[in-house]
C-alpha cells in the first residue's frame, strides 16, 4: 500500500473546480492501492479532519478566501510541518506545495515530490494580459496569478516528476518554465460516464426551472475572462434575433458575475440568460441533460473538464480551437472547433446545430464514445498508480 500525501489550497469536498475533482475522483479508484491523506487550507469553515471515499482530508492553517494570501499562508503552515507529514510519495497541485518542496529538500527526506500542473498558471497570466478589457481589479488579479506562476514553475523545476492534463499544457511547461520534457507525464482529467450518460428527463427539467419550449445553450465554468463568456454573450444577441425561444444557462460564480449582469442587460438579453451560480453534483447532471447544446468559448484551458461531461452526457459541444480544448473535443465529430474570439462563428455555430436535430444526436452519440474510450477517471487513476510507482523506483 503505497502512503500518498497530496497538497491543495482548497478542500476538495467543499470546492468544485477541476483540481478537486481529480483528487477525489482519483482517490476513490485507488484506494485499495494507495493510502491517501490530502491537506488543504481552513477554507469555507474546513477545520476538522474528515474522511471520505478514499482519503482523509486535514485542515491547515490558511486565510479563508483572500486569494492568492490563503496559498501563501498555506505553504508557510505545511512547511512548518514537514517532519510531520510522513509519506511515500508526495504530490502537490499547482501552486499548493512550493513551500513544503523547499522544507522537504531541506530535511533531506527521499520520498519523491510529483508536481500536478493543470492549466499552466504563466500561460493564463499571458493570455489574460492580451486581453485589453481587463478591470482594475482583474488586472491586480492577474499580476497575483503571475506571481503564483513563478511558484509553479519553480516547484515543476525542482519536482523529481511532473504530471500535466494535457500534451499542450505539457509544451507550455517546457516552454515558460524550462522543465526537462523528459520528467513529464501526461494523464488526462476524466469524468464518471455512469453518473454523466445521456437521459431522457431533459424536458421535465426544463419544465422545472421554467425553460418549457425553449432550446437550451449551457455553459458551466468560473466566471473569470479565460472563460470567454462575454463571447457568448455577444454570440448570443445575433441568435437570440433568429430564434427568440433560445435560453442561455450559466452554472458557475466567480468575480465577473456583476460585469456579465450589466453586458446582458446593456444588449437587452436579461429575459434570455439564467445564473445559476455553483449547484450541487445532481443539478448539474440535470442541467447537462436538458441542454440542447454546450458552449464553452475559453481563450485558454489545460483540457476543460466541462467539455468532457458534457460530451459524456451525449450533448455536442462548441468551443474555440486553443490550447488543451483540441485534445478535449473531436472536432467536426463530437463538436465544433473555431476561430479563437470570433463570436460571429460562435453564434453561426451554435445555430448550426440548434437548426439540426440530426446533427446534434449524431455528435451527441460520438462525444459520448470518444468520453468514454479516453477519458474517465479509471483510466486517470490507472495511469496515476503508474506515475506514482515510478516516483518511488527512482
């Protein structure tokens, strides 16, 4: 049984992001091979060990929410805990084990380190940064998120492995960091293809949060500008003009939510987009299965975990041609791949497919096989056990 010890600022069974995901997805399928403990900061009111389906998540000190402090904070607590923390193999994801890496080189322990990048935090400072509708505020969110890349590379720099989610981000890490190619592996995100299948409640959904005889546009993700919702948006005004029954739904929070409102009602498509903000695991499976068609027009994404459940979920999918989305996506096949930023291809796309029936069932049926043939949480974990059991060969 190998003893794994795995670093994330936030605690994976209070967030929802793709990191947290891949810690407790992962860790269920492993568990009769590899003891997990995961440490994560004091985080929306996590101070008390709990156990889960596969690992034991302990609380260290971190502020709450101020970001990126409570990373700060963080690193500064589970370094002071080094001696400690006895494990294996060690394992931090993005920016979350900078300060313990240090500490553990120092201690002279030979417990081997594995670095998990997912969306190589350089490459999103720069394609922010070329956005020039940037806030005051995202601009001071950006320079943080810079200065958290500088960890990242250092900690992928000095990890005996690191793991990536995509062949793109793999370039990217080699690129903006200077990591020998050579120490890093590519796994892939997955999803659960038993819990994300197609379903036939589609239409008793749409009844129950009111979009009866409306054709349905999803986006799931954070409310952030890599996220490319303002495309959609603007995508949205040119479709919402050929097809007044379409309704725009946006499951997801995040600093935007306010600059997005003020967009919508500006362009007068208030009574076309609802917000979810974040909903619990079985509203969003709901929501997959009522959307006719699923958009997620990110400027950047590591792989985009989204792409794959709604995929799984038999929906067809359109998104930009960039980054880890084209290893995400069988373009022409399971969806449709654009122009980045072109939100005139965006809509033409979009009502491409909401004008075809035919068309959506056929990219519906090859999403889910191509899902389901490379990207699920067994073959993530499987693949993970590999990359552990190397770590500890030397």
């Amino acid at each position: 049984m190998i003893r794994l010890a795995v670093f994330n600022t936030q605690p994976p069974h209070l967030y929802f992001g793709g990191v947290e995901r891949r810690i407790l997805e992962t860790a269920k399928r492993m568990k009769n091979n590899v003891d997990i403990t995961v440490y994560s900061g004091t985080k929306r009111g996590f101070n008390k060990p709990v156990d889960l389906d596969g690992a034991r998540v302990v609380p260290f000190f971190s502020t709450d929410s101020v970001f990126p402090l409570d990373n700060w904070v963080f690193n500064r607590s589970i370094a002071k805990r080094v001696i400690r923390i006895e494990a294996d193999v060690y394992e931090a994801h993005a920016a979350s084990g900078n300060g313990f890496l240090k500490a553990l080189r120092k201690s002279n322990a030979k417990a081997p380190f594995i670095q998990t990048v997912h969306g190589v935090l350089a490459d999103e400072y720069i394609q922010a940064k070329q956005n020039a509708g940037l806030s005051f505020r995202e601009n001071i969110a950006n320079l943080f998120m810079w200065r958290l890349s500088k960890y990242e590379g250092e900690t992928a720099r000095n990890a005996d492995l690191v793991v990536t989610v995509s062949a793109y981000s793999k370039q990217r890490i080699v690129q903006l960091y200077g990591v020998d190619e050579a120490k890093i592996r590519v796994v892939p995100n997955g999803v659960d293809v038993e819990r994300f299948k197609p379903s036939s409640i589609g239409e008793g959904v749409k009844t129950k949060y009111g979009l009866d005889n409306k054709q349905v546009v999803l986006f799931v993700g954070r409310l952030i500008p890599r996220k490319g919702l303002t495309y959609l948006i603007e995508a949205a005004k040119g479709i919402v003009q050929e097809k007044a029954d379409t309704a725009f739904v946006v499951v997801g929070s995040g600093p935007l939510r306010n600059q997005l409102s003020t967009m919508i009602e500006r362009l007068g498509l208030s009574r076309s987009f609802t917000f979810f903000g974040d909903v619990d695991e079985k509203t969003l499976e709901s929501l997959y299965s009522c959307a006719d068609v699923f958009a997620l027009p990110s400027i950047q994404e590591g792989q985009g975990i989204a792409l794959l459940e709604a995929q799984s979920t038999g929906k067809p999918v359109v998104a930009f041609n960039v980054s880890g989305v084209k290893e995400a996506v069988a373009d022409e096949e399971s969806g449709l791949l654009l122009e980045v930023g072109n939100s005139e291809m965006l809509a033409d796309a979009i009502m491409k497919l909401l004008c075809d029936e035919g068309l959506r069932e056929k990219m519906g049926k090859a999403g889910r096989e191509y899902v389901t043939q490379n990207f699920t949480w067994d073959i993530c974990a499987q693949k993970m056990l590999k990359v552990y059991g190397e770590a500890i060969d030397g």
